[in-house]
C-alpha cells in the first residue's frame, strides 16, 4: 500500500463527507467507525452494503479500507488502525494462540466459495509436485487452503513452491499467464476459467467443508471501550445482508460500481446467485462453533498452532444478541 492507514481513512473521510453533502453538524452525530475489507471482488454488492445508509442508520460513519490479504488487515486492527474486520478466521485463530488480544462477534459468510484453480495441464494434486502455487500472505487463507489440499494428497509443502502473488484476480492472472500452474481463489472466476487456459481442480466443500469465509474480528481493547458501538456496527451488517441477499438488482449494482466490471463479465452474477442458493451468506451473522473449533485443529495439523488452542476464548456473543435485539430477529 502506497499509503498510510491513517491516510487513507483521512481520504476516505472527506471523499464520503462531500459525496453525501455531510456539514460538520451532521458529521458531528456520527460516530467514526473504521472497518477492514479484502480487496471488492464479484460478490461486492453484499459485503459493501452495509455502506449504502445502514451503518448512518445506526449512528456510525463508516470508513472501509480494502487490504490484499487477511494478515495485513489483522495487524492494523491489532495496532489500533482498524475497529473491526472481516476476513478468514483462520489467521484470527492463529493470532489469538500465540496470545493476541482478537475476538469473533459473528460470522456473515460461513461457508467457503473458494477453490483451487489449476492450468490445464494439471490432471491431479499429484502433478502439482515441483510446480509453482500461487498463495497469499503465510497463514492467509489461500496459503492454508493449498496446505489442506497438499495435506489430504500426502504431498509435503517442500515438494512445491508458494509464491505470493497478490490478491483474488491477480493470483488468478498468475496462472493464466504461465506463472504459475494453481492458485487459491473464490469460484466467481469458475465461469470464465476454462476459456483462459484455466479449470477448477479441489472444491471448498471437497477439501474445507467445514472451514469458514467470513467473520468478523475486534479486539476485548474496544469491546472494553466501545461495545455500544460494536453493537450497532454488527446491527448494521445484519440489516444490510438481509437487504443485499434479498435484493439481487441492487447487489449487482453495487458490485458493477465497486468493481468496474464489465456489462458481459459473468463473475457477479454467477457468485451473487451461488452464495444465496448455498445459503453461504448468514445474515444473521450467527457464531459457528463447531466449524471454528474444527478449524482450529485443522491449523494444527497443518502445524501453524504449534499445540491445541481453546477457540471458545475468542467468541463474543453478547454483541451480536444485543444487536438482534435493536434490529429484531428473523
């Protein structure tokens, strides 16, 4: 990132008080609330849409920073940069063992649409020995994803080579140009793979059927300080899913907007139409404890958590009771 955190929310602040026609009054009743996103990809329209008057509606002014990869946005929300986050888990988990102060309060996408995209020369996990897999950050979710995958073929990490190489479209590019010969990315890119030299190898529901997408992290710091405020930060993405997952035009929209895809692009409709069929997306943004308890012995085995962790000290459920009751349940 060419900017400081604290830069771009300072831009973000003013781009948002002069496009909606905020005074210094009217900011003024808001209480700024910094929150952290991976990069918008084909299912924008749902995650973004908590920005489009639902967190106003619940007294906040939202700034949203997009990151390449889940470990940077744990370190800003770690060094006071951020609020809240969402992301995978998993790099939440492996924080939280080695003693960081990070809490889940809900979890809004619980079931993973990614998967492992390979050239077409690849026929099996078996022939990905001595080729080049294109991963995000260590400990990202691409990077643990692939593991699995390795893990469950019996194939050793050292029998291939990890190369970060950017988010979601860039890793993807990646293979499409030769740099590599698989990649972990969402499935949005599954309709448009096999006429750029690219297929679907390993499934989420083949290799993590019960690993999680999305949750969303703070830390005991701010729900010590302002648990008020996470209360109605997490009523605001509750509203705004329920709204996104039941509007399909609008979702798009907004994804169109944030993405700058094009008008025949598939990707957004496809995954937009995959996460609601799946029922992928839990507006309600409930806390799955068995698949957290189960990803936490999967990074186990996988030897990023050197010995078992109690995943149940990370879970905060008040928040997000307290929330249901200011936007009622469903």
């Amino acid at each position: 990132m060419t900017l400081g955190i604290k830069s771009i929310f300072v831009l973000l602040a003013a781009a948002l008080a002069l496009g909606a026609g905020v005074g210094p009054a009217g900011a003024a009743e808001l209480k700024p609330w910094r929150h952290g996103t991976l990069d918008a990809k084909s299912d924008a329209g749902i995650l973004f849409m908590i920005n489009q008057g639902f967190a106003e509606k619940q007294g906040l002014k939202l700034q949203i920073a997009q990151f390449h990869n889940d470990i940077v946005e744990i370190q800003a929300l770690l060094a006071g940069d951020l609020d809240s986050y969402e992301s995978s888990p998993g790099s939440a988990i492996l924080a939280a063992s080695r003693g960081a102060d990070v809490k889940i309060i809900g979890c809004p996408w619980p079931v993973l649409p990614h998967a492992l995209f390979v050239a077409k020369g690849i026929k099996s996990v078996e022939d990905l020995k001595g080729k080049t897999i294109a991963v995000s950050a260590p400990g990202s979710l691409p990077d643990i994803f692939a593991r699995a995958v390795l893990n469950q073929h019996h194939i050793a990490p050292s029998e291939v080579h990890f190369a970060n190489l950017g988010n979601d479209p860039d890793r993807f590019k990646s293979v499409v140009a030769g740099i590599a010969q698989a990649t972990v990315v969402s499935r949005q890119f599954e309709p448009v793979a096999e006429k750029q030299g690219v297929k679907l190898l390993v499934s989420a529901q083949e290799a993590m059927p019960n690993d999680v997408r999305l949750c969303t992290m703070v830390t005991g710091k701010t729900l010590a300080t302002r648990r008020e405020d996470a209360v109605h930060y997490v009523a605001a993405e509750i509203e705004a899913l329920r709204y996104a997952v039941s509007h399909r035009a609008e979702a798009l929209k907004l994804t169109d907007e944030l993405t700058h895809e094009k008008p025949d692009d598939p990707r957004a409709a496809y995954i937009y139409d995959w996460a609601v069929s799946s029922h992928a997306v839990d507006p309600e943004m409930s806390i799955p404890v068995d698949k957290l308890e189960y990803m936490e012995k999967e990074l186990v085995t996988l030897g990023n958590i050197k010995k078992p962790f109690d995943v149940k000290t990370m879970f905060d459920g008040s928040v997000r009771k307290a929330a249901l009751a200011l936007v009622g349940k469903k």
